[in-house]
C-alpha cells in the first residue's frame, strides 16, 4: 500500500467506527494534533476512541496532495447532523502514519 492509499485506508477505519486496524497503520510514537484534542502515542490516541462505539460517518473526498513523505486530504466528513470539511496532513515514517493534523472549523461542531 502506498502512503495515499493508507492516509485514505485511516479515513476509512476512521469513518467506520473500525478502531482495532488503525494500529496497523501508525507508528508507535504517532501524534495527532487538531483544534479539538492533541495526542502524543498511538495507544493514547486509540484508548481516546475506544469510548466512541459504531459509525462516525462517512467522508467524501475532494482532493489529495502528496510529497514525499506526507499527503494531504481534503475532505467532507458526514454525519447525520452535519457535514464539515477537513484538512488533514498525514506525515510517514517509512510506510506508517507518524504524525497527523486536522484542520478544520472548529466552532461548528461544540
């Protein structure tokens, strides 16, 4: 699998409420930072979803950028009571997720 198509594999798991194959693709010492929360490891990261059960929505993607050793996904998270768009820049250590930032408004979803 190539890192776009792991960046987009995450969104997936992500999407469907799939928690456990994440782990597959980050490393160890990933970290997440966004305008909400901040994680600093993988299993930090991991136990934070675990209180979230089922389907968190869909996504739509609009767009892809990649360089090197990053990729970055633009696209609309759908929920059943609201749609927002994301930024989200997957960073890569070898051929796992080591670092992601979501960017996104904020105040639509408190």
């Amino acid at each position: 699998m190539n890192q776009r198509e792991s960046a987009l594999q995450f969104l997936k798991y992500f999407c469907a409420g799939e928690w456990e194959p994440l782990c597959d693709l980050l490393t160890e010492d990933f970290q997440l930072k966004g305008p909400l929360f901040e994680f600093r490891s993988r299993d930090e990261y991991l136990a934070s979803l675990e209180g979230d059960s089922g389907t968190v929505g869909q996504f739509n993607l609009l767009y892809t950028f990649e360089d090197v050793a990053d990729v970055c996904a633009i696209y609309d998270l759908i929920k059943p009571e609201s749609t927002l768009t994301v930024a989200q820049i997957f960073e890569f250590r070898g051929d796992r997720i080591a670092r992601t930032r979501l960017i996104f408004d904020g105040r639509s979803v408190v």
